[in-house]
C-alpha cells in the first residue's frame, strides 16, 4: 500500500501537467470560427455578445450566429419598412424603388436565415453554407439597388459580415 501512494501521486501530477498543457493549447471554437471570418474583431463581438459562446460546441455556436443574422435582417428589414412609410408617395422616385427593392431583399435573406435555423432544429443540416451565400446575395443586392454609401450601408456591411459568420459556422457540418 505504501508503494501504491507515490505512484498514484505521480499519476495525478502528470495527468494534472498534461489537462493544463492541452487546455493552454487548444483554442475556443468562437474564436477558430473568427479567425476565418471577413471581420475576426466584429465576429468576436456579435458571437461573445451572447454568453453561451464560451466554451460552446458548434450548434450552439450555429444558433448564435444564425439568429443574431436573423434578428439584424428583421430589424433592418422593419426599419426600410418604417423608412418607405414615412417617404409615402412623396419620396424621390429612385430611391423609394431601391428601398422597396432592398425591402424584397432583406424579406429573402430572412425566410433564408429561418430556413437555416429550422433546418437546426431538424438536425438537417445540408445546404446550410448555400443558404449563408443566398443571405450574404440579398444584402449585396440591395446594396446595389440603393447606391453607396446610403442609410443602408452601415445595415449592409454587418448582415454581410454575420453571413460570413454563417458560411463558416456552416462548413462545420458540410460532412455530415
């Protein structure tokens, strides 16, 4: 028995060395998702924004992205909405047509965005970096119906930078 206790305490030291040396070396999946991103610093901040990143596996890290993409297309999409309200029929004619054709634009990139979170909650995962794309199209889509810069351009680049966010977290699953 007495032989048996410095063994074990050896045991406990190395594995103790070898837990700390591989968990110093091992990077958070956030963070390997932001390094391939177009924009490490915003993805950084949109995915650490929601508590759960830390430490979490990929569908929870799919879900974080998909819906923080999903709620900047609603809520860009409810502001172009507010904007052609209030321009009525008394706005400058291109832009109410660009407006109305980023409107279609942010709806696609939406049914998109809830496609993929559905095909989440199915665990179907095929055709989820496809529909990052098509996402990522309707928000340059608009942003070629309303010219640049434009009160739009600032919503633009960050649905396109969250799209990218969703290319990546997608390819997670391309083998599955």
């Amino acid at each position: 028995m007495a032989d048996f206790l410095p063994f074990a305490s050896m045991v406990c030291c190395l594995t103790s060395v070898l837990l700390l040396s591989t968990a110093a070396g091992t990077t958070e999946l956030a963070t390997q998702i932001c390094r391939n991103t177009t924009s490490y610093a915003f993805c950084q901040e949109a995915m650490y924004s929601d508590p759960r990143a830390v430490g979490a596996d990929r569908y929870v890290l799919a879900y974080i992205a998909y819906r923080q993409a999903y709620l900047n297309a609603t809520d860009t999409a409810d502001y172009i909405a507010s904007e052609l309200k209030s321009m009525g029929s008394g706005g400058v004619s291109g832009s109410l047509t660009g407006l109305r054709k980023c409107l279609v634009y942010y709806q696609e990139a939406i049914r998109r965005l809830a496609e993929m979170l559905g095909n989440l909650d199915s665990e179907t995962f095929y055709g989820l970096d496809e529909l990052s794309i098509d996402v990522e199209n309707s928000v340059r889509g608009c942003e070629a119906s309303v010219g640049r810069p434009s009160p739009l351009s600032k919503r633009n680049d960050d649905l396109a930078k969250l799209s990218s966010i969703c290319l990546v977290v997608s390819k997670l699953y391309i083998y599955l």
